[in-house]
C-alpha cells in the first residue's frame, strides 16, 4: 500500500500526516544510453487510436482533498484474456468508483467495448484485481473478480463472452478485502483450483451511499492495528463447485496479503506460491506433494522485502530457471514535509522500515523507534527495506541479488515483465508513483542487457507521461501528480513485440505499443489435455546455442494484475533454434525440434 506521506509529527503515540506536499517533478538520474541514439523511442503511447477509452476513478472523500492512509489509494487492476475464443487477446480494466470495462480486440490493434453484453461492470462495489481462466476446462476464459468489501465474484463464460455469475453456486461467495487472485492447480488433477489473498478489516462500519462504499480508516496506527484477514485457498472439485482447503493447505497467511507468484522455484514438477505482506515479511511457500504447502521463508530466502506490494517470476539471466523479483513499496513511505524527492537515491536500499525518513534531519531516531514500536516491533524475517531480486541458483537456492543488477527503484507497485526489444531477456516496467498530495514520480522501464537492468523509460517513450505529469482535474486547489498502479503484457498486432497496458490512479488507461525494432522470436500458446486445459504452471525452455530461455504460463501476477497466457521469446539475431522443451503441469515432458521463427505456435499436451 503506498502509504508515503509528506512527513510525519510524533505526538506521544500518533503519527500524523502532513499534508503540504511539494509540486515539482523529482530530480533523478534517468541513466539512459542508447546504443542507437537516432532511432525512434522503443514505446508509443496509442490509447485514443486503440479504442481503449478508460478512466479508473478514485474515491474522492478518501483520497481527495481529505487524503485518508488507507488501501483505497491502491487503485485497481488489468487483466488480459481471449474472451471470445478468436485466439486474439483482450482487455478487461477496473474501477473504485463506477463500471468496470471490458474491451474485445479486433486484432488489428483496435478495440471495442463490450461491457455491456458480456455483463462485467461490477459498478456497485470497489473492484480491486480480476484473474481469467477456463476453470471447468470447457474451452473458454471464465472470471475472477476480487473486490473492497463488496464481495467477490465468479463468471462464467458461454463460450461467446457473455457472462454469468455463477459465485453462490460454485461455493466461493465472500465479501472481504480481497488484494490479489490467482487460478493454478496446486494438486495438479487437471483443473484450476483458485488463491485469493486478503488484507484487514481497514475499513468503518460507515457506509457512503453516493460511492457505494464503506468509508476507510484515516489514522495510520488504527489502519495497521486493524483485525486480520486471511488469505482463501478453494480447491477445483471438477462439477464447477469449489471447497476451502485454506486450514488443510497452511495458506492462511499472516494478513495484509497482497501479490501472488506461482513458480517451481525447486524444480521438482509442484508448483509454489510467493505471498506478499504490505506490512511485514512474505512468505514463501513449498508444495509438499499437492496435499500442504510448507513455509520456508526462513530456510530459502533468509529474508524478504518488508513492505513488499508487487511480485513477479522471471528469468533475469537466461539460465533456464524462474528467479523472482519482489518489489517494496512501504519502505519508501515516509517522506518530511517540504520535500519534492530531488534528495531520494532511489537505487538503494534503507537500514530500517522508516525508509527514508532518516535521511533527513526533520525526525529523530528516538520518533522512528517509537514508530517502530507502536507497530510492535519487526518480525525477524522483515531484513530487507527495498526491492528484493532472487537469483535461482537451482537445486532450491535463492540469492538476493536486487543491488548487483540494478533492481532497486522508488515507490514502485507492481511488475510488468516482457522481453519488449528482443534480446533474448526479460526487461520490467514498473508502475510508480502516488498522486495527491504527493510529489511527482515516474513510471520506470527496466532494460535488461545481460543480466542487468538499466533505467530507460526516458529514452524509450515511457516518460514523460503521455498527459503530462498533472492531471488535469484539481484536488484542493492543486492539479495533483499523475500515478500509475497496476500493468499487464499484450501483444496487440501478434507479431512477437510486446506492447503495453496501464491502470492508472484517477486518470485514463495507457497504451504502449512497442516499436523497437523487430527482431527475431518466437511464441507459444499451449492447451492442456491431461493438465488444465490453460495450462497455467507449463514452462517452456527454448534452448540457443548455449543459452536457454524460459517462460511460464500464468493466470495472474505483477500486482492486481494479469498479462497474457502466450509465451513470447525474443531471439535477438538468432536464425534458428536447437530445440523447444515444455514441462506441462502434469509432469510431461515434450519436447519440440524444426520449429519455425516469427510466428506463434499452438501446441496441444499429448494424450
């Protein structure tokens, strides 16, 4: 939760938000260099060419003049799928206040919108992260939508995109402050079971009518004294009915859950789950056997990223093994009053929770500690304040490595991961930044050149914002800062770039279309017949000379957020492949020779 504040006044034991934020665009190093200067930026921002007319609208009583610190400043996500079975991707964008919006490809990069058939506006609750997939493995995507108190909800799909609410029926009916949604089949029986992780009871019992919401906490320490929740695991019985095995499972939790990776970080065919905590450690979860999974934080990662929002699986160094980049909002949270972050090194690291509060002279380490200790201290796992990047070593070990690549960034939500100019690694935006009352903070694009990530959202079309940095409406007298919340991968035109799509906080929705210059590559979209017909938890190795690439199917993840289930490899210069080896979910091995470049290839799971 981006919780930063202008500055904080410790009064006995309150901390109190300052609400005088600067108004100028923070003063950082972009670091970009070109190996081509004269080319054309690598990102094209087409949202009013697409079609894709969005705004996501916040709720103005508790993040406009009267700023409250509560989740209701986390906006809401993006979700890509092919709804209506053509085998072209579409889009289905969030909202606090009004209708949801779905919006069908033409697949010429234009869309239209077709809320209104399918039955997904949602307009009467705070819908948060949304997740597709084929649940009863009919062959079309079903619905997920997690919500802010309103309750969750299940659609089912005809086959043609429209869509029936089916949540009582199957069993997963729920009304809490869900975060995050992710369909995989932990038991690996061939059907998508579902995780849906919860935070806190953060918000009153007050109900405001106009918004059709219940009124949020404004006070920090009763914000995070708030009673818990746990997350939700329903297992897939296979008659479109689901069972809670959240006690039977150990995936419980220990509250304020927010992202979800889903990766065999020890490679030994079951799928694990990472879980982001927005007030202290994550968990990393093992699965023993589709049956338990065992908490082994401790044992694999040592320590994790305090305040972690986002996550992701990738491969940062072309290794053939899924590394896991964790990205920190909460430690960046607090900022003193009168600062425009021209005095923030985003590229490092904080000793403790208060971030970089005591960079600055304003508060004393006896106010920090005292904040500290109102939170009850620091679980003994919470070691890392900023970004958090594991290296797969194989063989179960993780190595935090964030520093040595140039993994660490400021007040970052979420991760968009895409190898976008096609150089045989995967690069990541970042979606930044935190609107009213706070200063001004870019979006990033994280370009990986052999295994290190440089900052290049300037030079390649990112920054500045299409709308500049200000919105154009005025909260309390101020254009407030433009920000970004959530981001999924797409491949508009399906000719192997990945392009872009960005929720945005109270502002519309951004297109990127990647114009980098084409290169070779390759992609896959895979259809399970003994696994889940999606296939969600395949992985598929192209392997290069000596190198190898890999990419994993998944229905969620990056932060409220899903990209699209197709694979995409970019192959640099390559004219050829050795050979394609995709692990299915259920413990297959098949293995692909002769396969042809610039295309997509449909592969279906042998019987």
């Amino acid at each position: 939760m981006g919780m930063s504040v202008t500055g904080l006044r410790v009064t006995g034991l309150r901390v109190i938000a300052l609400m005088g934020a600067a108004g100028v665009v923070a003063a950082c190093s972009d670091g970009d260099t070109r190996v081509d200067p004269d080319r054309a930026p690598g990102f094209r921002e087409v949202a009013a060419d697409s079609g894709i007319d969005f705004t996501m609208r916040f709720l103005a009583g508790e993040q406009g003049a009267d700023f409250k610190i509560n989740l209701y400043d986390h906006g809401a996500g993006v979700s890509v799928a092919d709804v209506d079975g053509d085998r072209i991707d579409d889009v289905y964008l969030l909202n606090q206040l009004g209708p949801n919006a779905l919006f069908r490809s033409r697949g010429d990069g234009t869309f239209e919108d077709i809320t209104a058939k399918a039955g997904v506006a949602l307009s009467d609750r705070i819908c948060t992260s949304a997740s597709f997939a084929d649940f009863d493995n009919d062959g079309d995507q079903d619905l997920f939508v997690a919500s802010t108190r309103g309750g969750n909800t299940l659609f089912t799909n005809d086959g043609s995109g429209a869509f029936t609410d089916t949540t009582e029926a199957a069993g997963l009916s729920l009304v809490a402050h869900s975060q995050g949604v992710a369909f995989f089949d932990y038991d690996r029986d061939g059907w998508l079971d579902l995780f849906v992780t919860n935070t806190a009871e953060w918000t009153n019992h007050s109900w405001n009518a106009e918004g059709r919401y219940y009124t949020g906490k404004a006070d920090f320490f009763d914000l995070v004294e708030s009673r818990l929740e746990r997350n939700r695991m329903y297992r897939n019985l296979g008659d479109g009915t689901f069972e809670d095995t959240t006690r039977t499972t150990g995936l419980a939790g220990l509250g304020w859950g927010g992202d979800i990776a889903v990766f065999d970080y020890d490679n030994d065919g079951d799928p694990d789950l990472f879980v982001t905590n927005m007030f202290g450690a994550s968990q990393l979860y093992r699965n023993d056997d589709g049956q338990h999974f065992a908490d082994v934080t401790e044992e694999v990662l040592k320590s994790t990223s305090w305040g972690a929002v986002g996550c992701k699986p990738l491969d940062v160094d072309r290794d053939g093994l899924l590394d896991l980049y964790v990205v920190d909002m909460h430690s960046d949270m607090w900022i003193p009053p009168g600062i425009a972050g021209d005095g923030i090194v985003e590229t490092r690291k904080y000793k403790d929770v208060t971030g970089p509060l005591l960079d600055w002279e304003h508060v004393t380490q006896e106010q920090a500690d005292e904040y500290v200790n109102r939170l009850g201290g620091l679980n003994p796992l919470a070691g890392i304040f900023g970004n958090s990047l594991y290296r797969n070593a194989g063989e179960g070990r993780m190595e935090e490595v964030s520093d040595a690549v140039g993994a660490e960034n400021f007040w970052p939500w979420g991760i968009a991961s895409a190898d976008f100019d096609q150089n045989g690694y995967e690069d990541a935006f970042i979606p930044c930044g935190m609107g009213h009352p706070f200063f001004i903070w870019r979006n990033l694009l994280l370009m990986n050149d052999d295994g290190h990530f440089e900052m290049r959202e300037t030079s390649e079309g990112i920054e500045p914002r299409p709308d500049g940095p200000r919105l154009d409406v005025e909260i309390d007298g101020k254009r407030a800062a433009s920000s970004s919340r959530s981001a999924a991968v797409i491949d508009l035109l399906r000719d192997g770039r990945p392009d872009l799509i960005v929720n945005n906080f109270n502002e519309r929705a951004y297109v990127y279309r990647n114009e980098f210059p084409a290169k070779s590559w390759v992609a896959f979209r895979l259809r399970g017949t003994r696994s889940n017909r999606d296939a969600v938890g395949a992985v598929v190795r192209v392997y290069v000379g000596r190198s190898v690439m890999v990419r994993q199917v998944n229905a969620a993840g990056g932060y409220l957020a899903q990209s699209t289930k197709s694979l995409l490899f970019g192959l640099d210069d390559a004219k050829a492949i050795d050979r394609v080896e995709i692990r299915w979910p259920s413990g297959d091995l098949q293995t692909l020779e002769g396969i042809e470049l610039g295309r997509y290839h449909e592969v279906v799971e042998p019987e």
